[in-house]
C-alpha cells in the first residue's frame, strides 16, 4: 500500500470518528444540563483593548524568553527547554489578566471561572464529556494531513510532541508535567476564563465559543489546527455550561498526559496511527 493509499484510509477513518462523535454529542449536551441547569451568564467586565493589552504582552515575553534561551541554552530545540519557555510566555500574560480581573469585577478573581463550590461536579462532566468527544478530535488528526495536502499545504508533524519523545529520565517527567499540568492552566486561564466571556458577550454563546477556539488553535500553528480546535470547542462548551475554569482544566490536563502516555507507553498507538505523529496533538 502506497503512502497516498494510506493517508486516504486514515483520513476516511477520520471522516467517520468524526460523524461518531458528533453523534455522541446530544449525549453530553443532555448531562451538562442536567448537572448545570439554566444558562449560566457571565459578564466581562473588560473589553477587546484590554485583551489586545494581554496579547502584547504574551507576545513581548514570548520573544524575551526565546531570546534568553537562544543566549544561554545550548539547544533550543531540547523538549524541556521548549516547555519552560512556553511557560515563561505565558506567565506574565496570566499575571495581567488576573490584575485586571481584580481591579475591574467585584468579585476579583473568582469572575476567571474560580468560583466557590461544584468543582468535582463541573470536572465530573468534562470527563465524560471527554470520553464521548474524543473520537471526534482523534478523527480531526486524522483528518487534516489530507486537507492541508489538498489546500497545498505541507504537512509536517508536531515539533513539541517529538521534542518531548527524545527526553528521559528527570528531564521528561518535569516537562511531562510542565506540558500536562501547568501550561493548561495558563492557556485556560486566558483562553476559557478571560477570553471567551469577552467574545461570548459580543458575539453570543456559539460565535463566542468559535473564536476563542479558532484563536487558541491558531497559536498552536497549522499542522495541528483542526484537532485542536476540536478539543478547544469541548473546553470553551464546558466553561460556558459550567462556569468552571477547573472543568477545562481537567479536560485538558487529561487530554495532554492521555497524548504524553499513548506516545511514550504504547508503542502500538505509533503504528496504528502512523509516524507522522498523526494522532491526538499536544496543545
């Protein structure tokens, strides 16, 4: 079988985890309002200028820490090294957002989704809604090496995933939890707790919830797009049913150490769903 033959199987066999998962769907709509009954609303007490404020600063701390670590880390490209920068990057961003949420709401910084109470019942939901939505992001991976081919595009794979894959030792297991715990945190905290309230009080729930996705899949580059935006339409429908950033959080969390461990653990999962790490990205 010819490597175009194989790539047309797999993006079929995305084409139907897809119609699998949509189908599964209604299931989880039914038990998020279930668990969370009525719409929960949210209202941002800041605007686009001040998310343009925290984009600027995302972006001068991402250059600052890429600068630093090209001047003294001898390889860049090391997997750790790309996690602790990444987490750098985002650390002065989620240090503005979490100001501006406590000047501007009266409530501080419970309005990011921090809320008291019905934690483990918003994260009990995300779990599940998780195991019905995942053959729909899976089918997403498989699926978009072919639509990038046939826009023109060159599909390449995951630089991060396989940086992580040439650690061991210590060294994987920090950025192993640097990729699985801490960096999803921070890009839920601003995507899910401060970002979307913004787009879903302009645009309504669904517009809403499509561009903070669509934003959030963008920063993690072209190659993996349609599978991340995928699971970030999952993480942006719980925090708008739940009001949760812990919600999100889980999903996330358990999505990204579910990836970690299928690359690291199960070799099997590299041969069913090929070398080009065409499987469940790493956002």
């Amino acid at each position: 079988m010819t490597l175009a033959e194989v790539s047309i199987d797999r993006a079929w066999l995305g084409v139907a985890l897809i119609t699998c998962g949509l189908a599964l769907a209604p299931l989880g709509v039914a038990l998020g309002r279930r668990l969370f009954d009525g719409r929960n609303v949210f209202f941002a007490r800041w605007g686009f200028s001040h998310a343009v404020v925290v984009a600027l600063v995302w972006v001068g701390s991402s250059l600052l820490a890429d600068t630093l670590a090209r001047q003294f880390v001898a390889d860049r490209q090391d997997g750790l090294v790309e996690r602790v920068v990444a987490l750098l990057s985002f650390v002065p961003a989620v240090a503005t957002v979490v100001v501006l949420a406590a000047l501007r709401d009266p409530k501080g910084i419970a309005c990011l989704g921090l809320w008291p109470g019905r934690h483990l019942r918003a994260i009990g939901l995300g779990l599940v809604a998780y195991v019905g939505w995942s053959p729909l992001v899976l089918g997403a991976g498989l699926l978009w090496p072919s639509i990038v081919d046939a826009l023109g595009g060159d599909y390449q794979p995951q630089s991060a995933a396989q940086a992580l894959l040439a650690l061991d030792g210590q060294r994987f297991w920090i950025a192993a939890v640097l990729a699985a715990v801490a960096q999803p945190f921070c890009e839920e905290l601003l995507f899910r707790g401060f970002l979307q309230p913004l787009c879903v009080q302009n645009l309504g729930d669904r517009g809403g919830v499509f561009l903070a996705s669509a934003l959030f899949a963008a920063l993690h580059g072209w190659n993996a797009f349609l599978p991340i935006f995928a699971l970030s339409l999952l993480l942006g429908m719980l925090m708008l049913r739940t009001q949760r950033l812990t919600a999100a959080w889980a999903v996330h969390a358990l999505h990204n150490g579910l990836v970690i461990w299928l690359l690291t653990s199960v070799p099997a999962s590299r041969e069913l769903l090929g070398q080009a790490l065409l499987y469940l990205p790493l956002p």
